[in-house]
C-alpha cells in the first residue's frame, strides 16, 4: 500500500530525514519510534503532503503522492491525526467529524458519522463544543474520529497516547486494536512508550537522526544494541 524509497527530508542545512526506505501493507499495524527529534512527525508530514520530501519517492497503492496536494492523499486514503488536538472551534463534536469527511471524501455520510461517534465513545457529547467542552482523552478520541471520518486505507496516529494516564491508555490501546479490525485500515503509530508499541505492533521501526536504524518485531527491535544505544546515549549492555 505505502511505499517510501530513499525519502529526504531537509530544512536548509538541517537534514530531518534522512534516505528512509519503509513498505506498510493494508493489514499493518508499524510502530514508528526512536528519541525526540529524530524525524518521526516530519516523515508523517511528507507522507501526508505537509512537507515535501527533498528526494526519494512516495507511493500509495502505487501511485507517486511526491506532488500530490493534501486533499488528494487523503481523498486516496491517508488519514492522520496530530500529536496536539486540533479541533475546529466554534464547531461542535459533529461537525468536526462533518468538515473532516467532506474534505477527505467529498460528500458527507450521516450513518458513517454516527458509526464513528459511537467507536470512539463520543456519541454523548456529539452536540459540544469541540474546542472548549471537552476533556483531554475526549480531544484525543475526536482527533481519531476525524482521521477516520476521511475513510482511510491509513491511518498515521502521531502520539495519540500522549499526556493520558493509565486508564486512558488503556482505553485508546482497546480502541486502536478495535479499529484496526473494525474499519480494516492500515496503521502506522509514533509511540514513545515501548510496552505499548509492543502490545499493539506487529512490525516496528526506529529512526535516529532522521535515519531509519532497525526494523523488525518488537522482540528483536528493541534488544538491537544500536536502538538500546539510541535511547540511552551510551553503549548497550
């Protein structure tokens, strides 16, 4: 489905990423990790058209995205959501799901909708105001809600998990291996938490200074000495 070959990412002299070459089929679940700043949102960025890629090539059920504008990828089938909540002030819960569906799919499916509400546990509060009323976890689910109201092949969950405690976790690890299976869609996941992206990941992938460092299960991932060395700074036992 997802085909990345070689992709640079550079901001002037700063190189974010670095000739990554990464394939993700329409069944995956991938975990994307390694230390802060070593290029995991910019490399969802040019997989969703935020950034261009210096070089390489990205192609999505074989088709070149490189020059492909952001409501293109996402009428293709590539969904994401954002590490901060973005909601859409001044909109409700639902029509935050109503302005995410008519951009990534060009009409608005009110069964769909509801469908979605009730996965991801915001049917009740369907009628708030997404930007003020509505809890952390809340905002985090509706950020889901909407990558998924764009009718993804992919989704690209960007820290999803971040700032919610244990029962909140706990939540969003059930939610995402139920969408999985329930909306048949790919899944790519930056996680920092390594439990987590052994729980829910088949395949996972580490980048380190913008370099992709080691792929593989998570069993022998996260025993690489270069990947214990990545996280620590130091050599690995």
């Amino acid at each position: 489905m997802l085909q990345l070959k070689d992709v640079s990412v550079r901001f002037g002299g700063l190189t974010a990423v670095n000739s990554v070459t990464l394939a993700v089929g329409a069944h995956d679940v991938v975990g994307l990790v390694g230390p802060n700043g070593a290029g995991k949102t910019t490399l969802f960025n040019a997989i969703s058209g935020l950034v261009r890629p210096t070089s390489g090539q990205i192609t999505f059920d074989g088709v070149d995205v490189i020059r492909a504008p952001l409501y293109r990828r996402a009428r293709m089938g590539i969904g994401r959501t954002f590490q901060i909540p973005q909601p859409m002030h001044e909109l409700t819960v639902r029509q935050n799901l109503i302005v995410a569906q008519r951009f990534g799919t060009g009409k608005v499916d009110d069964k769909k909708i509801d469908e979605i509400l009730e996965f991801t546990s915001l049917a009740g509060k369907a009628a708030r105001n997404a930007a003020t009323e509505l809890a952390l976890t809340e905002l985090k689910a509706l950020e889901v809600a909407k990558a998924l109201a764009t009718n993804p092949k992919l989704l690209l969950l960007d820290e999803v998990l971040a700032g919610l405690e244990t029962t909140g976790k706990r939540h969003f690890m059930n939610m995402i291996k139920n969408l999985h299976q329930e909306f048949a869609v790919g899944i790519i996941i930056i996680e920092h938490d390594i439990e987590t992206i052994s729980n829910l990941c088949q395949r996972v992938a580490v980048l380190n200074f913008g370099e992709l460092i080691a792929e593989g299960t998570p069993d022998a991932v996260f025993r690489d000495p270069a990947v214990i060395k990545s996280y620590t700074g130091g050599a690995s036992a």
